[in-house]
C-alpha cells in the first residue's frame, strides 16, 4: 500500500516538474546550447601608444644639439605576419596517413606463411 502512494505521488510530482519545466525553458533565455559560453571582443586590441620625448630633452642647450648629428629615425616596427587560419582539422589530424603502400605480415603470421607455402596449387 505505501509503495503505491509512493510511486502515485512520485508521477504527479514529476509530472507538473516537468510541465514547470517545459514553460520556464520556453520564457527562459537560452544560450548556444554550450555550458560555457566566452564573449567575443568586438574591438580589435590597439597597438601601444608611441613614448613622447621627455620635456629634459628640451631643456639641453642649444650648443650641444648643434655640435651633435642628428640621430636618424627609428624604422617603424613591422607587425609579425599572420599565419593562415587552419580550417582543415579533419582532413590533417583524423584521416590516417600511410607511409607505405603495403604492410609487412608481423611474427604472429609466420606459421600461416609456412602454411601457405607448403599447399600444391593447380597450374
């Protein structure tokens, strides 16, 4: 008598959980379906801002920048190159490359070969 009231209360239970369940997962916002989603940066990062000269370099005396050559540009700094995006994974890392054509037989097939060699073929 106690496990039917049991199991009677344990079916309605789960059925108006389920029913919450189904209206709360239609209002509720849902993701990608991942469970963990990272945000993206829309912005692309910006370079480093370039270092002002120092106010002192301006308080030398003028006779000293004139006997000194001007020191030439610094050249600007190139940007590494980009490797090329890898959009291939399958084909490079799940389909198997051989390095030979045909196998060679291992020691476990040394009596078949025996075997093989000693049957009598028509011809």
């Amino acid at each position: 008598m106690f496990g039917f009231i049991k199991k009677l209360f344990g079916g309605i239970f789960g059925l108006i959980g389920g029913i919450l369940g189904f209206i709360t997962g239609l209002f509720g916002k849902k993701g990608n379906g991942y469970y963990l989603e990272l945000k993206e940066e829309t912005t692309p990062p910006q370079p480093a801002a370039k270092p002002t000269p120092a106010p002192a370099a301006a308080a030398k005396p003028a006779a000293a920048k004139k006997a000194s050559t001007p020191a030439p540009a610094p050249a600007p700094a190139k940007p590494a190159p980009k490797l090329p995006a890898e959009t291939a994974f399958a084909s490079k890392y799940l389909i198997p490359t051989s390095s030979n054509g045909r196998r060679r037989p291992g020691a476990n097939m040394s009596v078949f070969l025996d075997m093989a060699s000693q049957v009598k073929t028509q011809g």
